[in-house]
C-alpha cells in the first residue's frame, strides 16, 4: 500500500471518529442525568435533545414557551451546532491529507470520501453502541464545506419557505429538492460525484420525512411560530405541547 493511500485511509478513520462523537448523548448523560435515545423519538440528534431535555432543563414552567427557550439555550442549540460543525471540519481535513488541487474532481471526490466516513460516524458512533442520530445536521455542515454557496443558498430557501408556511418540513424538503437543482443548473457543475451526492441528498431527505408528508397531506402537520424573541406559540388548533412541537420527526 502506498504512503497516499496510507494517508487517505487515515482522514477517513479520523472523519469516522470525529462524527461518532455523540453530543447528545454525553451533553445528556453528563448535564440531565439521561440518555435521549431512550426517550422521545430514540434518536441521538439535536432535535430529540430539544425535545427530551428540555422537559428537565424547564421543569419550572411546563408551558412550550418556557422549555423551548431554556433548553434552546442550555441543551438543543450547542448539540446542533456541533454536529453540524463535526460534518464541516471533517470535510476540511481532505487539505491535510491528499495532495490534489482543491476544487478539482479528484479532490472533491475525496472530500466526498470524509463526508460519507463523518456521516456513517454519526449514525453509528463506536463510542455509545453505534446508536447515533438520522445525521441531517450533519450533512448539512458538509454541504457547506463542499460548496457553500449552494449550501446556504438552500439554508436561504428554507428560511423563505419557513417563514411563509411555519412549516419546518415543508422547507427541510425543498431546500434539499433544490439541492441537485442548484448543483446541475445554477452552479453547473461537472463534477460527476458531485452531481450524485447532491441528487443522494434529496432522494435521504424525502425518505427520512415521509410521515411528515403524509402529516401535510392531511393537513395536519404542526406550524411552528417562533418570534424574534426566541417564544414559540401554537396556531390555533396546532401544537399545545412541546412533544408535538414541528421538528418531531427532523431528528439530526
């Protein structure tokens, strides 16, 4: 085996450890006493760490209000952040360990490699049992590093769709639709790989939110309302408790 070989294997393994590091799960265990993926959804994600620990972080006042916003600020938003920083440093490393010219197929391909070795990561952590979270905060710190402009060209149409429907599937599914759209049509590129991952990220997202589908077509999916002072209310007839909260089933 040659020494680039060698050195590529090792960025996968690094990126592989880097996504098996399970914030939720420790962030629960050490700051509430519980493990998230035994409650709520059983996911090791941001979105389940909103959900479960934020009942212990705002046990003062059981209103939605209340536990959205103590625990955005002690529990859900640092999980959040992390996994999605873990996906974009992890794709960064391709500099430090294969000598390709970035930007060029090779090279993307490779930031590919480590994106996929982070992502699998966090779905299988070896460090609590490979029980880990859906990855989609994740995925979204490697659409950023691979090709930012794309990537928070979507983040922009999820906010557009969010802020003119309140519904947090409705946009997560659109800005990934508009993913490959962007990559093929706006940003033209030819980069096969490229091209395929984008289209793979659209085909996961959809996957993973079918329920939430099947919620909007029946019109019964749950509008999120969420002001500047970071309060969240139902609509009425929407959500009255935290549980059924809009992000239910986006675990990341």
């Amino acid at each position: 085996m040659e020494q680039e070989q060698i050195f590529e294997i090792i960025g996968l393994l690094i990126a592989y450890l880097l996504g098996s590091i399970p914030t939720a799960v420790w962030v629960g265990r050490v700051f509430y006493g519980r493990d998230v993926r035994e409650f709520g959804s059983g996911n090791a994600g941001a979105t389940n760490t909103f959900r479960v620990l934020g009942k212990k972080a705002g046990i003062g006042n059981a209103g939605a209000t209340n536990t959205f916003r103590v625990l955005g600020k002690k529990a859900g938003i640092p999980v959040l952040l992390f996994d999605i920083l873990k996906g974009t440093f992890s794709v960064y490393l391709a500099s430090y360990f294969v000598d390709y010219q970035p930007g060029t197929s090779d090279f993307v391909n490779y930031q590919l490699v480590l994106g996929i070795g982070v992502l699998i990561g966090h779905i299988f952590p070896v460090y609590v049992g490979f029980r880990g979270g859906k990855g989609i905060a994740t995925l979204l710190g490697i659409m950023i590093a691979i090709h930012p402009l794309a990537a928070f060209s979507c983040i922009g149409i999820f906010l557009l769709v969010f802020l003119l429907t309140k519904y947090v599937s409705l946009g997560s599914m659109i800005s990934a639709v508009c993913f490959p759209l962007l990559i093929i049509l706006v940003f033209k590129s030819e980069i096969p790989s490229l091209v395929i991952f984008s289209i793979f990220i659209a085909i996961m997202v959809l996957i993973t939110h079918q329920k939430n589908i099947e919620r909007l077509l029946r019109r019964s999916e749950s509008k999120a309302n969420i002001n500047v002072l970071g309060r969240n209310r139902a609509k009425p007839g929407g959500i009255d408790s935290y549980e059924e909260f809009n992000l239910e089933d986006e675990d990341q």
